[in-house]
C-alpha cells in the first residue's frame, strides 16, 4: 500500500520576497578540486572547472553557493566515461545514510533570470544511492516547471521512475525548500516534500534504491543530453542535510545574509 499526494500543475509563488534579492553579492570561484564544508557536511566539487561553474559569495554569513552550466561544460570524469552530460554539482558522498534511516534536507533556492529550455532532463538536486542506478529522490527543472520524482516497484521486480508532484515556478526569488526522506523497500518509506511552507508530496510506500543501499545528497546543476544550447545558473543557500528532524525550517527558514 503507498499514498501518493499529486499536484499537477500549480503555480508556484514565494510565502516571502526576501530583501536580500535585491542585493549583490560577492562570487568567488570554488577551485575544481577543493572539497567544502556546508553545515558539517564535505562536498566535492564536480563540474568543468570555468570561472563560472561554482561560486561561493564572500561577503554572506550564511552558506550561498552558485552554480552555472553553458553549452558544452562537461565535468572530466563525464568525459572520460563518454557521457554526454553537462554538470556543475557539489558531491557530498563522504556523508551517506542507510536504508531506515531518516533524512531530512532543507535550503533555499533561486533559479536566475534565463531562457527556459526542454532538456531530455536537469536534476538540481538529488539523493543519490551508493550503489544503484538512479536516485531514490531527486528534483527536476524543465521549461520553468520543477518536479521531484522517485523510483517505486514495478511489475516483474524491476523499478520505474514517478513524478510526486510538478508545480511552475518563479525565478529570481529565494524558494524554501525542506524534505523528509526515508527509505525502505518493503513499505515503509517516506518522502514528504515542502515548498515555500506548503506541501506538496506526502508520500508512505517501498521507496529506496538496492538493498541496503546508502544515499547521499548532491546539489547544483545536472543535465542532459548536450550540448544543450541556453546556459542556466542557480544558487543555494543554508543547505543542510543529516538525521536532525528540520520540521521547523518548513515556516520559520534560515535567514540568507
């Protein structure tokens, strides 16, 4: 038995404008082989290692980090495999947790001003698995519409992929983001995910990946197949990621200064 809680399409607007939209902010380039620290978490760096793949804003006393993709901005590793993709993602894999395990995730997102663009898919944000294929949890962006999907069983013993929910949403305003993420393959999953203090998925059911598999949290840009021709460039603030219950983060979030 699983509960899906769907709603397509919406119209996605911020519970709260920030001020701090209007400011600049001051970017640095993250060195392409530099790990960083956010919120107690190690990410590397994986991206084509351009002066505009990742930044992070000097002058902000909370965690702000930017990443841009252009047409052809291909990490090595990509390459080197003979994948086809564009990315510039931080990899937090050095903090992984297991099937049963409750995870919680919450951050601020701001997708800048651009062209929308109908890629084959972009993931801005993922739990992705040590050992299997696909994420048991990962966000999209398509044509302006932000989705957050999942695999669940399939006939046969295999996995397909699931749309939770899909909504519109509004660039160059800071978007609240938390999620409550569990996973098990005989029942007792959960993803609950929240937007701008609203939820929009409620879901209990087998989620996960392999048996036994861990998860990790990657954020940033991830997209394919390229070259794909409009560039795109999002920004995170206050990620932060692990087994403390951030319930609180859905109405009162860390503010971005």
């Amino acid at each position: 038995m699983r509960h899906l809680s769907f709603m397509l399409p919406l119209l996605l607007l911020p519970a709260v404008v920030h001020a701090q939209n209007l400011r600049d902010f001051h970017w640095v380039p993250l060195p392409p082989t530099k790990s960083v620290m956010v919120n107690g978490v190690p990410y590397d760096p994986e991206s084509a290692g351009k002066s505009w793949s990742i930044l992070r804003a000097d002058n902000a006393k909370s965690n702000v980090y930017r990443f841009e993709v252009r047409s052809g901005d291909m990490w090595s590793e990509d390459a080197r495999q003979g994948a086809i993709v564009e990315r510039s993602e931080l990899d937090g894999w050095r903090a992984n947790w297991n099937e049963n395990t409750d995870i919680w995730c919450a951050y601020s997102l701001f997708i800048e001003r651009g062209r929308p663009y109908n890629s084959a898919w972009t993931g801005i944000g993922q739990l992705h698995g040590q050992r299997a294929l696909y994420a048991p949890l990962y966000v999209g962006l398509k044509n302006d519409m932000l989705s957050v999907g999942t695999w669940l069983p399939a006939p046969g013993g295999s996995w397909a992929p699931s749309t939770l929910f899909v909504v519109e949403i509004t660039r160059e305003i800071w978007h609240n983001v938390v999620f409550h993420f569990r996973a098990n393959l005989t029942g007792s999953g959960v993803i609950e995910f929240w937007i701008d203090s609203k939820k929009m998925a409620d879901f209990k059911g087998a989620v996960g990946g392999v048996p036994s598999d861990a998860v990790y949290w990657k954020f940033g840009i991830y997209r394919g197949y390229g070259p794909i021709a409009v560039p795109l460039a999002v920004r995170f603030s206050n990620v932060e990621v692990g087994t403390k219950v951030l319930a609180d983060r859905v109405v009162s979030p860390l503010p971005i200064d």
